[in-house]
C-alpha cells in the first residue's frame, strides 16, 4: 500500500489557500484597524479574537454538518468550493472598503469573511482522512502541512516586498495616504481562488471515497475499544499538558499578532519589516521539522518540548532589550521558529498519547479548545497592558517571557505522554503534525 503523494498535494491545495489568507489576516488586519481606522489597540484586538470565537463553535458544527452531506460533488468539496468562492469576493469587498475608509463597511464585511472562512476549515482538512487509508495518514498529513505552510510563505513574502513606508517628521515610518493595500487583497484572494480550483478540477471527490478501502476489522476494534476513566496521575498529566497548552500560545500568539504594530512603534520601521522577520520563522521551523523528530525520538517528547520551550524563552528576553531593528533580530526569530516546532511536533502526540483510540477526535477536541482558548484571551489581555494601562508595546515581549516560563513549569510536571516514537519509515512522516 503506497500514498498516492499527487492526489495527496492536491488535496493540500485547500489548506494552502486557508493558511495564505492567515497569515496575511494576522499581519495586516490588526494594523489597518489601529492605523487606518484609528481603533486602540484593546479594540483591535478584540476584533483579532472574533476568529477564534467562532472557530470554537463553528468547525465542530460544520465538521458534522459535512459528514451528513451527500451531493454530486462530494461531502467535502460543497463546502471548500462555495466556502472559498464567498471569502473571496468578502476578501475583495474588505480591500474595497479599506480604500474607502470605511469603518462600518470593514467591520461588517470582516465579520461575514470571518464567517465564510470557518465554514469550509473543517471539512478542508477532514478531505484528506476521508480519502487516505489509515496507515497511511501519517505520511499525508506531512504533507498537507507541507503544502499548506507554501500559502503561508507566499502571503508572507508578498507583504514583505510590497508593503513600503515613508519616514514621518519624527524619523518614525509611517503610511501615506497614498498607500494602497487592494492589490495584496487581490493578490490573496487570487491565490486562495486558483488553489481550490485546481484542486476541484483536479479531484473527484465521490470516485475518491469510492476506491478507499475500509478496514473493517480496524474499525471494529476501535467501536469495542472500552472507554474506561483515566487514572488520576493520568488525569492531572492532561491538565497539566493543556495548560502548557494554553499558557505557551499566550505567548507566542500575542507576539505573531502584535509585531507588525511593534515594529513601527518601537523600531520606527515599515509592515515589510515584519513580514520577513516572521517569514523566517516559518522557514526555520520547517526545516527544523525533520531533525527534530530524530530528536524526540532519542531523548523523549517532553525532553524536545521543554528545549523548545527554553530556546523561545531566551529569544524573547533577548528581544526585550532589542530597542531597533537590528539583523540580529533575524537570528532571533529563526531559533524562535525552530522552538516552536519544537514544541507543535510532540505536543498534540502527547495529549493523545492518554486516551484509547476510541476517544482520539475528543482529545483532538481537548487540545484545540486549549490553543483557541489562548487564541482568544491573549490579543485582549496584551491589548489591554499595551493600550488601556499604558505600559505600550515595550511590554510585549516581557508578556511572552513570563508566559513562556510558566509553560514550562506547568510542562515540567507532566508525568505521562512521553512514550518514544518509533523511528520513521521515511524522513516524510517526521513532518507530521497537528496546527
């Protein structure tokens, strides 16, 4: 049995498009909404949350709604087609009021786009399972995330060489009033549109589903599989491993959604200059991926967790007496990114390690309502340091650090999850992970 790696990629082009626009939501959105619309910053933040709200509610709604749905073209395909077709004339409409500076008219479309884009999430990425045997998951999902990871490298880059600034009176960068942003969201847009449309043009999502072959036998062993309540060492190593959870996207995530405005704030420098900082992260983290699964092999999950956890705690602190843009910045967040793969390799593999097969989409569950949760809390609690008590954003990186630290403390007390993976079958198969 051998995976078909063309479909597979095909496959991926959804996620591809998905991760294009979240990366150039994360980066530009929160800026637009403070520089051009004059939001503060726990305003803006709040709106960089509404995402997350609805993620919780609504990918588990339309991942059942998905697996009822029976049409000519598919379960899947409905929803990742017309999913796409609505954010991206929304992405349009959104690019179309940014130039007319209207705030009312952003807002609404931004929220209906939010909406659009949490429709087809789910079944976006249930397409590749549905269609994949299970042995060979593993391997497939290397590789959506793979393909998924180019969206984001060229949202990434194309802010990074587009966006420019001027100098202000005050030396610092600021935007004119002549600055267009509608060509990136017609840039994204038309990434996110010929991705899925390859992909449906491409796949015959039925004839798919019809030539995977069920494992019968597998099956029933997982509908047998007994579900017994853990042991309270059990138990108190799940909490604890949620929390590190919760407490290390605090950090992280507070730093990816607030350095686009940090950089001109403090630095005085333009929107590009994040863009290529945060675009070597990515890279670093994905070459990372590899090595790193060696690593967890030979000393352990928990061991390559809390090494991750440390390299990023030492990065942010370093960046906390980092007052202008220097290249030593681009060192920084290049070990940042390979910490935080680090950390995303073991973490999911770890939560899951504790319950039987029969319970894994729960625990799936578990784990992304700790990480949505963090998602959620910290643009509004940073936002609410940096803005309403004043402390601005030389406080951003101080935050990360403390929530790093107690990560690890909470990590370290973790007894459970830590079995050693077998050595791979392929280089591949290290790459795969859970977002």
């Amino acid at each position: 049995m051998k995976l078909n790696y063309k479909r597979t990629v095909l496959i991926g082009f959804a996620f591809m498009g998905i991760l294009c626009f979240w990366q150039f939501y994360d980066q530009v959105i929160p800026f637009l909404l403070e520089n051009k619309f004059g939001l503060s910053t726990l305003a803006a933040n709040s709106v960089m949350a509404v995402d997350n709200v609805l993620a919780i509610f609504m990918l588990p709604l339309f991942g059942a709604i998905s697996d009822k749905t029976h049409t000519r073209l598919g379960k899947r395909t409905p929803y990742i087609l017309f999913g796409t077709l609505a954010s991206v004339m929304l992405l349009v409409t959104l690019g179309i009021f940014n130039e007319l500076t209207s705030l009312w008219g952003f807002m609404i479309t931004l929220f209906a786009l939010l909406f659009a884009m949490s429709v087809y999430r789910t079944p976006a990425v249930a397409y590749m399972p549905d269609v994949t045997p299970k042995p060979l998951r593993s391997k497939a999902n290397a590789v959506i995330n793979l393909v998924g990871y180019i969206g984001g490298i060229f949202a990434t880059g194309i802010m990074m060489f587009m966006l420019k600034s001027e100098k202000g009176e005050g030396g610092e960068s600021v935007y004119s009033d002549g600055q267009s942003f509608l060509p990136i969201f017609l840039i994204v847009a038309a990434f996110m549109l010929i991705s899925v449309i390859i992909m449906v043009l491409s796949l015959n999502e039925n004839k798919l589903l019809a030539e995977t072959k069920v494992d019968d036998s597998q099956e029933e062993i997982l509908e047998n599989d007994k579900k017994e309540k853990l042991s309270r060492p059990v138990f108190k190593s799940l909490v604890l491993i949620l929390l590190s959870v919760f407490l290390w996207f605090m950090a992280y995530n507070a730093v990816t959604t607030a350095f686009s405005r940090y950089c001109v704030e403090i630095w005085k420098t333009d929107l590009s200059t994040s863009s290529s900082y945060l675009l070597v992260a990515t890279v670093s983290a994905i070459i990372s991926f590899v090595p790193l699964g060696f690593l967890s092999s030979a000393v352990g999950r928990k061991k390559t967790i809390l090494l991750g956890i440390t390299l990023m705690t030492v990065c942010y602190l370093i960046a906390v007496f980092i007052k202008q843009q220097t290249p030593v910045m681009y060192l920084i967040f290049g070990l940042v990114g390979i910490g935080w793969a680090a950390i995303n390799v073991n973490s999911f593999p770890m939560v899951v390690e504790m319950c039987r097969g029969s319970d894994v989409g729960k625990y799936t569950g578990f784990y992304y309502t700790f990480s949505m949760a963090a998602q959620i809390t910290t643009p509004l609690l940073s936002g609410l340091l940096i803005d309403n008590l004043g402390f601005g954003y030389s406080v951003l990186f101080p935050y990360a650090v403390l929530f790093s630290v107690l990560s690890f403390v909470t990590m370290l007390f973790v007894k459970h999850g830590d079995s050693k993976a077998e050595r791979k079958a392929s280089l591949l198969e290290s790459f795969d992970l859970e977002d």
